[in-house]
C-alpha cells in the first residue's frame, strides 16, 4: 500500500493543473524590475504579502492537520507527530538554506539587471538542495529506529514515530525542493504564484488524512501519507509555475556548485539554515526534556508549538512579503523604499500580535483542547505554555523583521547570529537547566524567556543597519 497510493494523486493532480498554468502571464525581466522599485510600497508589501501569510497558513496546516486527525488515534501517537517535527524542520531547513540563499541573491541581482547570474543562482540552489535531500533520505531509512529514539521517542510513542517519518523521509526531496522553488518565486517578486502551490497541496493534504487514517484505516503511516502525496503534489505545481512565470528559468546546464555560487548561497541562506536547524536540535531537546514527565508533557508541548506555528506564520508571511522588496530596491539602491517598507511591516505585525496574544490567552483552553480532546492532563500542560507565550509574543514582531532585513540586506554574521540565538543559544540551555530546579515549568517559560532575551539581542544589531541606510539617503540628497 505504501507504493501503490502516491503515483496516482501525484500524476493526475499535476496534469490537470498543467494546462491552467499555460494560460498565466509572464513579466519580463525589467517589467519586473519597474514593479517592484516603483510600486508604492504600501500597496507593494501588501500585494506579496497577503498570498504568502495564505500559503504559510496553509502550509502549516500539512502538520496541524496531521496533529488534529493523529490526536484521535491515541496521546502516544499524537506525540509521535511532535517527535517527527524535528526532521520535518531539518528537511526544511536545507529548503530554507538554498531557497533563501538563492533567492534573495536573486532579488539583488534581478536589481542590478544581472539575469544570467539569477539564473545560476536559482539551478544551483534547487539542485543542489534535491540531491541533499536524497541523501538524507537514504541514510534516514537506514537509522530509522536509532533516529526515532534520538528525536526524543518513548518506548511507547516508537512504533508510531517510525510509521510516520518513514514516509516523511520517502518525500524528503520533494519537500526541501518546494521550500527552494516557493521561496525563489517569491523574491523574483511572484508570491501570488507561489501561493497556489502551497495551497493547493495544503488543501489535498486535509481532505486526504481523514480518508487514509480512518478510512483506509492505515493509522498514523495515513496522516504521514498523506503529508508525503501533498507535497509531492505542491512540488509538481510550484516547479510548472516556476518554468511558466518566473522571471528565471532552472536549468541544469546553469547548475554551478562552484565555491563562488554556494558561498554566494551561504552568505544569504546561512541565517535560515541556523534558524531552522537549530529549531530541529530544540525540538529535540524539548522532547527529551519532557520525557520524564510523560507522553501527555511531549504531546501538549508539540500542541503548542503547533498553535505557535500559526502565528509565525502569519509573522513570517509578512516578512517575506518585505524581503523581495528589500531586496530589489537594496540592489537598486534605493534605501528610503527598504526602510519604509521595514517599518511598514514592523507596524503591522505589532498590532497583530498585540491581538492575538489577547486571543490565545483568553481561549488557551479550548484552543489546545482542540487538538487533544479527552486528555486533561495534556489541557493542563499545554494550557499555562501556550498562556505563558502570550506575555512575550509581541516582541516577535522585531525579531523577525530584524532577522528578514539582516539576511535580505547581505548582514550574513549578524542575521545568523540572531537566527540562531533564539532556538539555539537561549532555548536550549533554559530547557535543560530550569526543569531540575522548577519542574515542567522550565519546559513551558522556556520559550518565553528565549523570546525576551532575543528582542534584546535584535534591538541594537538592526538599528545599525537602519541608521546606515540613513547615512546613504542622506549623501544621495546632498
């Protein structure tokens, strides 16, 4: 069963779409270029920014879906998901490296009129990021069970960990690969695009993990499954598009994985690559943490960072709506456009978190109750993280402005630095040392705390790039 159900949805899906995408008009290059360094920027954000907080939002229902139908199956299994959501941020961390990486150097190059190099960029970084993720495939299934017990598996949430990461390593390429393409599509300025991809396996993906966990009745390998067609599904979709309206073309004749290529890559995916990577390794050390306190402290938390999953990515929407424009107008050279749309968004954000961590707080219970009914002590557990996050969700706004500017903009150290501090040099060292002295507490201030530091980090490194770009508005005038 588990060869027999992919081909079909994959192939009929992806022909059926085919012919609709013929139909999509392409800007050319220095149509492009207008539009995106002449717009007025309020209305040029908004324009990026809406399709792609749509497809994060759809995007992140591929795990919340899973989390929801899983959870009606047993607490063990519902955990397992959690578990899996480490390698499911790995894989999407080397999307991530070589999507951001190429893309935004896309952006900068697509501005200064240097097609050809675009072009490379884009057949470098998606190749390169499909041969990664085969690899990783291949040695995943060998350690299947070693890795499912590093990841943070019980003896008891195992056998549905293995069943589930299983397939999710089966569609490895596929998924690291549409993080590429979608985050390419994105900086040349084609969000709207991108979008349908995303959204349309995010769509197939909810209607396909009823049928397969209950009706075909395959458990949670149906929820993994289903994950696996969708993305197949949403890779197939954004790969057409990409060749129908994008601004550049992949080809493997422009693959270049010449030191000069990648180490242009690093220098602009290295920051997703540590904020993703390192969001893998705190899950990890968030389930291992929570171990001692049961398969219920392990699935509420996988809850919560589920709900948290949400809000980032409507955060993480806008900030990618901005980057394009950063990017353009930074390789133009027109700084009041970045800085305006920098605060722009900075703006926006802030309201919106300011309404949702009201939301969040006021409905906690029910919200997580949602994913999880008949468990109260997972209620419990995940009811004061999730109310605790509210305290400090309005500082993600800086944060992650302070992290898309830095990275757009070429500050590879910088943005690095504080992609990786938040999960990384803050969260895990709160995990692991609270805990012995408050308990599950730690686990659940954890996140909170990592949240506060970094808006401190962030405050002073973006405020010197903005001042810069000051300086360089300045001279221009005079």
């Amino acid at each position: 069963m588990r060869s027999a159900l992919q081909p079909a949805f994959f192939f009929s899906f992806s022909a059926s779409f085919g012919s609709i995408i013929v139909l999509v008009k392409k800007l050319s290059a220095e149509d492009k270029f207008r539009q995106m360094t002449e717009t007025p920027i309020r209305r040029l954000v908004i324009t990026l920014a809406v399709p792609t907080v749509i497809s994060n939002l759809i995007s992140t229902l591929y795990n919340a879906a899973d989390t929801f139908f899983v959870g009606q199956i047993s607490t063990s299994a519902s955990a397992a998901v959690g578990v899996a959501l480490s390698l499911q941020a790995v894989i999407q961390a080397i999307g991530f490296f070589f999507g951001q990486g190429s893309g935004n150097n896309i952006s900068r190059q697509l501005g200064a009129h240097h097609e050809k190099t675009a072009e490379q960029l884009a057949s470098t970084g998606f190749f390169s990021s499909f041969f990664l993720s085969i690899l990783i495939m291949v040695v995943g299934i060998i350690f299947l069970e070693p890795l499912s017990i590093f990841l943070g598996s019980s003896e008891t949430i195992l056998p549905y960990a293995m069943d589930y990461m299983f397939w999710i390593l089966i569609a490895s390429p596929f998924m690291a690969s549409s993080f590429v393409l979608n985050n390419q599509l994105r900086f040349e300025g084609n969000s709207f695009y991108s979008m349908i991809g995303l959204t349309t396996g995010g769509i197939l993906n909810l209607v396909l993990d009823p049928l397969l966990i209950f009706g075909f009745g395959m458990g949670i390998a149906g929820a993994a499954i289903a994950t696996a067609i969708s993305q197949m599904v949403s890779f197939t979709i954004l790969f057409i598009l990409s060749e129908r309206i994008g601004t550049v073309r992949i080809r493997f004749r422009s693959f270049r994985p010449t030191r000069k290529m990648l180490g242009m890559i690093a220098n602009g995916g290295l920051p997703s690559l540590c904020r993703q990577s390192v969001t893998s390794v705190a899950m990890i050390s968030l389930n291992n943490a929570a171990l001692p306190y049961g398969d219920a402290a392990i699935a509420a938390m996988a809850i919560v960072n589920k709900i948290g999953n949400f809000t980032n990515s409507i955060l993480i929407g806008i900030g990618q709506g901005f980057q394009p424009v950063c990017g353009y107008n930074y390789g133009a050279g027109r700084y009041k456009r970045v800085r305006e749309a920098f605060w722009f968004c900075l703006k926006s954000m802030t309201a919106l978190l300011a309404v949702l961590a009201v939301v969040e707080f006021i409905w906690a219970t029910p919200i997580v109750g949602f994913f999880r009914k008949g468990d109260p002590e997972v209620i419990e557990i995940g009811d004061i993280a999730l109310r605790l996050r509210c305290f400090t969700l309005i500082f993600s706004s800086w944060i992650t402005m302070s992290n898309m500017l830095l990275q757009t903009t070429g500050k590879m150290w910088r943005a690095s630095i504080l992609g990786f501090a938040r999960q990384g040099l803050i969260l895990i060292p709160i995990v692991w040392l609270l805990p012995p002295f408050i308990g599950i507490w730690g686990i659940q201030i954890a996140q909170p705390l990592a949240d506060l530091i970094t808006f401190i980090m962030a405050v002073p490194m973006t405020l010197g790039v903005i001042r810069k770009m000051n300086e360089d508005v300045r001279k221009d005038i005079s």
